[in-house]
C-alpha cells in the first residue's frame, strides 16, 4: 500500500492540508521542514501501530498447535484464528481510510489503536475458541483503520514529496518485516511464556503508541465530515467473504452436502451478486470499479490475491509441518522460519531496485516462478526430511515472496492516476489479504482431505473395536501420553497422515502460483513502469469510475 493518498484524504494538490496548515495543526506559517523531533515521534507512533497490526498477521502461525492443544480445536478452528483476523482486516481496509476522513484522522487512530489492545487483550484471557476469535475480529477491525489511517496521517505531516516518499518508502519495508519477523517471534513466545504471549506482546505496546500518539499526533480537518457513506458496500462485503470462507473451512469437518455448508454456499453467491450490484450502482461506493477497465490493473490484482492465496497462506501450513510432522518445539520452528524471513527482508529492496529499472512485469515473473519452485520442493517434503534440506527451499521461497509483493504494487499503482492512488493500493491490500483467507480456507481443505485419506488407509491395519476412535482423535492431535509402542505408532500414523495432507496442500499452492505467473505474462503490460499514470482513474468520479 506504498503510494501516495488521493484528494479525499484531505491534501490539495500542492501537498497542504485543506487550511490546516502543513502538519495539520492550523498553523499555515509553521516552517513544513521543522520539528524534527516531532516529526520523529510522530513516524515512531504510526511505524509501530503499522508494526503490531501487520505482526499479528503471522505472529500466531506457530502459536496455532499450542492453541489447539488447550482449547481442543482441530485444523478448522486453528484456520478460523486466522481468518477472524484476516476477514475483518481486509473486509474493512477499503473503507478504514473513509472513517477516518469522516471522525478526523487524529481521533480515528485513537479509538481503533484502543480497540486493537482491548482485541489483544481479550485474545490473551481468552478461555475458548470464540472468545479468542471475537478478539482476533476487534483486532482485524481495528488494524483495517490503523493502517491506511497511518499513511494518510503521513501525508499530512509531510507535504515535501521527497520526504514523503521516503518515508512511505520506509513504511512499506517495516510491513514486510513485521509480517516476516512473526513467526520467528512467536516461536520464542509461546516456547517461553506460553500461546497468550504472542496476544500480550501488543498490550504495552499498543498502550506506549497511545501515549505516543496523544502527544505526536497532527489534528488534519476531517475532509469528508458529515458526507453519506457507503454502508450496504462493508456489509455485503464481510458477508459474502465469511459466507464462503465458512463454507470451504467447515466443509471438510461437516460434509461438503451438509445443510450449514449449502446454506453458507448459497449466502455467499447471493451477497456477491449483491456486492458487485451495489458497488456498480451506488453513489459512495468503496471499490474503485473503473479500474479495472486496464487490464494490467486487473491482472496485478489477481496476482496479488495469488501472492496471498499460494504464499502468505504457506506459513500457516509450514507452522504445522514443522510441529506435527517434525516434532519441533515452538522455539525450534520460529528458528526455522530464519532463512526464509531473511530472504523477505534482503529481497525486497533488491526487487525495488528491479522494478525501477526493468518495472514490475519481469521481478514479478521471476518472484512467482521462484515460489512456485520452492513450493513443488516443500510438496515433496517427508516426515525424516532433515532440515538442511529445507531450509534452502525456504530460501527460495522467500526471495520469491518478495520479488512479487512489490513488484505487484508497482504494477497496479502504473495504471492508476495520483487522485485514485488511495483506493487502488487499498484495493491490491485487500486482495492479497483475502488472497490469505480463501489460501487458507482452500488449501487447508486440501491438507484435511488429504491427511484423512492416509489416516483412513492406515486404520486399517487397527484392530476393528478401536479404528474410529482412533482416526477421530488422529484428526485432532488428541494423542495420548506415554512411550509404549502403541503411542509411538499412533504418533507415527499422525505424522505421516498430516505429511501427506501438506504435500497436497503445497503441490496445489505450487499450482496456483504458476497459475499467477500466467495471469502476469498475459495481462501485465511489459512497458509498465512505476509510479502513478495519468489515464486510468484520471478524471474518474470519487467513486472511480
């Protein structure tokens, strides 16, 4: 979401915000170049509310097994403490921006940065599975306001373009560490404080950046207060998307013809319907519709919804395989996460500088080919798999996450005009991040599949009185205690079943990022260059068409 805010974040065209003043504060003789010091504390607050709400995207992965353990929940319910947060953040993230152009940005980061604590902590005391997913849904909400609140707020205090730039620029790199650095830091809190660690991290510092903020934080005038805004768009929105996300998550657990499941199929496709009606038609709508008339900007956008279907969703899966087929403890499996986190945080400069020489079709080619390579290499994964057999494979993969990431951006942000740049970095986030939804939801329907097929033909050599209990628990991770032989073998069969399961899971994944890599090769452009263009979007309507 690097890219600079369009007009209806409350900046003119010469970067000052409307009578407020270059920092927001209504004060137009105030030199725009000085308080540094508060300028400092200002990036300080937002670059770690942006920090804590991109963490929590990956931060639980390798929580998920511990979790699962005490709050004696299966593979659909570790996927729905990912999704609660996930589904609200990039349900919301469309229209986080607008509620802050209509309550004031200052009071908008507030409220939704005490709400992401109220989440956090509601998440650490968490007793069941729905209480944690109700906290990890005020999370996701609020983070859909923090971070394109915290970029606009970055317009406003600085209305040099170079300066700017920098520090979108910085903004941008800090996501991708955030998300990169989750595993490996909930690895080391879960080994040693237990699974509400990886919750609690947020409580003092979310509390330090509202203290921060009280004090750093500009007053930019609400650019929209007191206009309509588009409430049927959210709405139908989170229906459709839970709707189906329900249906795939559940599907395996409750049968693919079970009522519930048809019934969420049927909601699903009717508020889609709906969804596209609405956002066709209505006057403040949230989707930029008129984008998509470029078929680069179509075609980046589904590479981003791949880039979240067969990549960000492959953590959660690696968190599993490392866990329950190898045996790692939490510690062991954040560590295990290093090369690949290592890979993110090198590669993505070196893919910036990529895209500004040769633009984003060819890094974004290279990155989807590399992850799908590293993806095939994980399907072939087996439970004696020693790690310094992996841990290239991780690096492949993680140079190939990076190169796409923001060469996609770059792609998408090409074909839209300056005044539009808000709600199309907004519409490439909110399709990658459904992208880690429906990953999640698809391909862990593949692995459950999978792993019960495996668990299926070794129950069969199990004395008959015992077999269904047997696979039931398997299913679950409910193995009991001991070191007999009988333990050892049902630990055996565990680890294999779910071996299996992951292998389908990654060989799909690999599939969909080829599939991606074709999507790029027809659709995007080869003359794409960085930076905003002046055709699509370009005296567009506020609602971009």
């Amino acid at each position: 979401m690097a890219a600079e805010l369009p007009g209806e974040y409350g900046q003119r065209a010469d970067g000052r915000g409307d009578g407020q003043g270059v920092d927001g504060y209504g004060d137009g003789a105030r030199d725009a170049q000085g308080e540094p010091r508060r300028r400092a504390a200002l990036v300080a607050t937002l670059f770690l509310a942006v920090f804590l709400a991109m963490l929590d995207l990956s931060v639980v992965n390798v929580a998920l097994p511990a979790i699962g353990g005490e709050l004696g929940t299966g593979i659909a319910g570790l996927q729905w403490v990912i999704d609660s947060y996930t589904l609200a953040f990039a349900g919301l993230l469309l229209v986080g921006g607008l509620i802050g152009d209509r309550l004031g940005q200052r009071a908008a980061f507030l409220w939704s940065m005490t709400a992401f604590v109220v989440g956090a902590a509601l998440c650490t005391v968490a007793p069941s599975l729905p209480v944690l997913l109700a906290g990890r849904a005020v999370q996701g909400m609020a983070a859909a306001v923090l971070v394109p609140g915290s970029l606009s707020l970055i317009v406003h205090s600085f209305p040099d373009p170079v300066a700017r730039a920098k520090v979108i620029g910085a903004w941008s790199g800090l996501n991708g560490v955030a998300v990169a650095a989750g595993p490996v830091l909930g690895g080391w809190l879960t080994s040693a404080l237990g699974w509400p660690a990886v919750f609690a991290v947020n409580l003092p510092l979310g509390l330090l950046a509202l203290v921060l903020a009280a004090r750093a934080l500009p007053r930019p005038r609400p650019s929209l207060r007191g206009q309509p805004m588009d409430v049927s768009g959210p709405v139908l929105g989170l229906l459709w998307s839970t709707a189906l996300a329900f249906a795939l998550i559940e599907g395996g657990s409750l049968g693919w013809a079970s009522p519930a499941v048809a019934v969420a199929f049927g909601i699903a496709v009717a508020g889609f319907v709906a969804f596209l009606a609405v956002e066709r038609r209505g006057e403040h709508r949230m989707l930029p519709v008129g984008l998509f008339r470029s078929s680069t900007f179509s075609g980046a956008i589904a590479v981003a919804f791949v880039v979240g279907f067969a990549l960000s969703s492959v953590f959660f899966f690696l968190s599993l395989y490392f866990q329950r087929v190898k045996g790692y403890s939490e510690a062991a499996t954040g560590l295990a996460f290093v090369p690949a986190a290592l890979a993110m945080v090198i590669g993505s400069p070196l893919a910036g500088r990529a895209v500004g020489r040769a633009g984003p079709r060819p890094p974004m080619l290279a990155g989807l080919a590399l992850a799908a390579v590293g993806l095939g290499l994980l399907a072939t994964l087996e439970t004696d798999t020693p790690y310094g057999m992996i841990w290239w494979i991780l690096v492949l993969f993680g140079l190939g996450v990076s190169a796409s990431i923001p060469a996609t951006n770059s792609a998408a942000l090409a074909q839209v005009a300056p005044e539009r740049s808000g709600a199309g970095s907004a519409t490439v986030e909110s399709a990658q991040q459904f992208g880690l939804v429906f990953g999640i939801a698809v391909l862990g329907a593949v692995q459950a599949s999978g792993a019960a097929s495996e668990l299926a033909a070794q129950a069969e050599a199990l004395p008959a009185p015992v077999r269904a209990r047997a696979v039931e628990a398997l299913a679950h991770q409910q193995i009991p205690e001991g070191t007999g032989a009988a333990v050892a073998r049902l630990r055996d069969m565990s680890a294999l079943a779910h071996s299996n399961g992951l292998s389908a899971a990654f060989a799909a994944a690999a599939c969909a990022a080829l599939a991606g890599a074709l999507v790029a090769f027809f659709a995007v452009r080869a003359g794409s260059r960085a930076g905003p263009r002046t055709g699509v979007g370009a005296g567009a309507g506020a609602d971009g068409t």
